[in-house]
C-alpha cells in the first residue's frame, strides 16, 4: 500500500495531547510499509514502537524501512494479527509478571464493511475489516491501552459512528474528534478520532488540508525543497 495522505495525518495529529516524554510504549495496529510507526518514533524519542501486520510482505516492508531509518534501535515490526498479539501481551512480562500496555496507540484500519472485495488479497486485506471488524479492533486497543492512554485512528466519515458507537460498548470515551476537509466549508471526508478510558474532557474540531493549521501539523514530517534536490 502506497503513503497516503491518512497515514501522513494520523502519524501527525495522534497522542499530539500527551508530554514526549511519558510515552514509553507505542504501538501501530496494521503498520503497512511502517509510515506511522516512523512518525510515531520521530515524535517521541523515549519509546519504544511496536508495528505488528497480519500480511508477511508488508511487515518485511515495514522492517526494512525502520532498518534504514534513524529510529531503527526504537521499532520493532511483528508478522502478527491482533488477536495474536493480544493474547502475547496477555501473558505478561516474564520478568514482572505484568500485563504489557501502551502509552499510545494508533491505527489506520480497513474499513470497508459489507462491500466488494478486490481481485488483489492483499489489498482486500488492508482495505476490508473481514480481517478485522471495528468490534474486534476498539475491544482489542481497549484491552492493550495503559490507564492514561489514548488510542488514535484516522476512518472515513461514513464509518464515524459505527467506531464510536463500538467504543462505547468496548468501554472507551471519545477524547478528540477532528473532521478533515479538503477545503473550507466542505463536508468531511475524514475523521481524526482520539479514545481514552477515563475521559474527562472533549475537544472537538475541524481541519482543512489547505490551511495553514494542516501545514504546520505535518511540516516536521515532510522534506524541504532543498532536502528533496
């Protein structure tokens, strides 16, 4: 799967509430080519940020693309499904003997539901939430989110209130929504959501992808000009 502006958005916008310094575990549900798990590494520099995909081709992909980055002592890609994964961390540390949670969690999930599935099965892997219905993903991230942390994720407006009302029954709150327009005054295409388990607060906003707001989000993430020649 291509870079793509969800991705870009997400990796910027997510935990951008929570101090640096306190985020020690990460993790990226359906890391692709490892986009978010790169940005999330780059804006916080103390943790630790796991990237797990059920699909082999795409965590090599995201392997190999921490491995040439400068946080490649701070990734670590799984070929892993969620469900897997969650009863890893179910087990605990071996150490400790503690359940393994995380700061922040991310996730730009598939999120076609009830619709046709593509020839390629990789694509209808990343795209179609057969292999990860939004009930299986919101329980999931409840279970593996540390007491005052926050799970982010970027969804197409016409799923919003399907990934919220899911929250609510995995027993979730909504922290932030942002919606995403392409320009002033048109509708959402997108949603930036933000869930916690003890919410005491909302904030609720708009972003334009051709504001100034959206260049400054993003810029730490982009090349310059004169990097890019």
């Amino acid at each position: 799967m291509k870079v793509g502006t969800d991705g870009v958005l997400l990796g910027a916008w997510a935990a951008s509430g929570m101090e640096a310094a306190r985020v020690r575990n990460v993790l990226d549900i359906g890391t692709g080519t490892g986009l978010i798990a790169l940005m999330m590494a780059q804006k916080f520099p103390n943790a630790q940020v796991v990237g797990i995909d059920i699909d082999m081709d795409a965590a090599e992909q995201a392997t190999e693309n921490a491995l040439s980055s400068p946080f490649s002592q701070n990734i670590n890609i799984l070929h892993k499904s969620l469900q897997e994964f969650i009863e890893e961390c179910k087990n605990g540390d071996s150490e400790s003997d503690s359940r393994i949670t995380f700061d922040a969690i991310v996730c730009n999930p598939p999120f076609f539901d009830n619709s046709l599935t593509c020839p390629d099965p990789k694509r209808t892997t990343a795209r179609h939430n057969s292999t990860l219905p939004f009930s299986t993903l919101m329980k999931g991230a409840k279970t593996l989110l540390a007491d005052q942390g926050c799970f982010s994720l970027v969804i197409p407006s016409e799923c919003r209130q399907k990934i919220e009302d899911e929250a609510i029954f995995s027993g979730m709150m909504l922290t932030k929504r942002t919606a995403v327009v392409t320009k002033e005054g048109k509708k959402p295409k997108r949603y930036l959501l933000e869930f916690a388990l003890n919410g005491m607060t909302f904030e609720e906003g708009v972003l334009s992808l051709k504001s100034e707001e959206y260049r400054l989000l993003t810029a730490d993430f982009y090349l310059s000009k004169a990097e890019k020649s």
